[in-house]
C-alpha cells in the first residue's frame, strides 16, 4: 500500500483543508485513492445528530458518502483523542485503528492518511501519533502554518519525525490567516530553506486549491503519487 501521512506543526494549521487538496489532484490524475484519520474528535451537533466536518471534507474529496470509511474512532470533545474517549468512559482502540486502515489495501491504491494535532499529540494512552506514522510508514507532508512562530515549530516536527527515521516528503505553509504579506510570511520560507534540507513544497494560499511557489504566483506541480511510499507496517 502507497500513501501520504499529512501532519501538522500545531492543531488547526491546514492539515485537512492539504489533505483534501492532494485526494482531489490524485482522484483527478485518475488515481485510485482512499482516505483516513485514526481518530476525530471534535463534534458539531445537527440537531438530534453529531456531525464531523473534517471527515466529510475527506470523504467529500475521495468521493466517498461514507465518513465510517474515514474514521470509526470519533469522539465528540475538542479534545486529544484519549482524553475526548476517557470522558465517555472509553478508550482510543489501536487495534481496531489498524485493522480499518489496513481494509483500504483492497479498496485503493494510494491512501492519503490525515493525523490528528502535531506529531507528538496522543493517540492512545500510550502512544502519539508519531507511533501511529512509524507504524503506517508513508512519507510525512508536514502542514505548517505561515507566520510567526512557524520556524520553531516546524523544526521540532522535522527533528521529532527524524528521531523515528520517518521520511520527509516536504512542507507545505497553509496562509489560513491571509499573512503571506506580513514580515513573518514574507521571509518564513527562506529562514527554514536556510535552516534545514527538508523540502519546502510550497504555500497553500487562504481558499486556494493548488500549492503556489514561494518565490511568485506560479503554481508548484507536485506529483503526489510518486511523493507516495510503501506501508510498513
């Protein structure tokens, strides 16, 4: 099985707005592609029913009605996914985590995987999900969000994921906060192309469907399919 684990720097970067992006362009290319996220937590009530926008976002772009598909671990607090299960009297299953994402090897032939939080957030108890990634072994794209405090950020997550030798496939900067004019957005790029030899895919502007290259309005082609790696687990 080939895929891309979409992480992020921080809760709330972008992470399921890239994730959703780079299901469409594989689905476009004709690519068999499937979706998944660990675990949700985070519900929006609809009436009598909960509802979770990020996995409908996901389903939406892989042309899947079934959010089940994407996840079966949901948890209704905004909270990591082991505190949200706690309070519920609950716990996070990994094994039943594993086993649904395993089920998308009959089903496509790359499998855009979306964490939950940064790299090192909970997923169980006892492990993050950078365990989570160790296990899946696809390649990280890490979301970062543009302005200041995003140099820090992002080095802890390229130096998180190095300890655990996962493989970098690049960085995207999501401008959900409109600040790619602001001094931090303008000179982000160039500090960590300086400061570490990690990819710099490109930025995702506010409401954009496409990665723009850091230097001009010209639109980055990125093949995610060859991007993709191999399940280890």
């Amino acid at each position: 099985m080939r895929g891309l684990f979409v992480t992020g720097t921080d809760t709330d970067v972008g992470k399921t707005y890239v994730a959703a992006m780079i299901t469409r362009e594989l689905v476009a290319a004709g690519v068999s592609t499937g979706v998944f996220k660990p675990a949700c937590s985070g519900a929006v009530p609809d009436g009598s029913v909960l509802r979770w926008p990020d996995l409908e976002t996901l389903a939406a772009a892989a042309g899947i009605s079934n959010v089940d598909l994407v996840c079966n671990q949901r948890f209704q607090a905004p909270l990591a996914p082991p505190i949200a299960a706690r309070l519920l009297g609950n716990r996070v299953d990994l094994d039943e985590i594993k086993q649904h994402f395993l089920g998308w090897s009959s089903r496509a032939d790359v499998v855009v995987v979306e964490g939950v939080g940064g790299l090192l957030c909970p997923l169980t108890d006892e492990q993050t999900i950078a365990d989570f990634a160790v296990w899946v072994g696809f390649p990280l794209v890490i979301v970062a969000r543009l302005g200041l405090g995003t140099i820090n950020h992002t080095l802890l997550t390229i130096e998180a994921a190095r300890q655990r030798k996962l493989d970098i496939a690049g960085v995207i900067f999501c401008d959900g906060d409109n600040l790619a004019d602001s001094q931090a957005g303008q000179t982000n790029g160039d500090e960590l192309a300086r400061l570490t030899d990690v990819p710099l895919l490109g930025i995702v502007d506010f409401g954009s469907d496409s990665v723009r290259l850091r230097d001009g309005e010209s639109q980055a082609r990125i093949d995610w399919s060859r991007l993709a790696g191999t399940h280890q687990g």
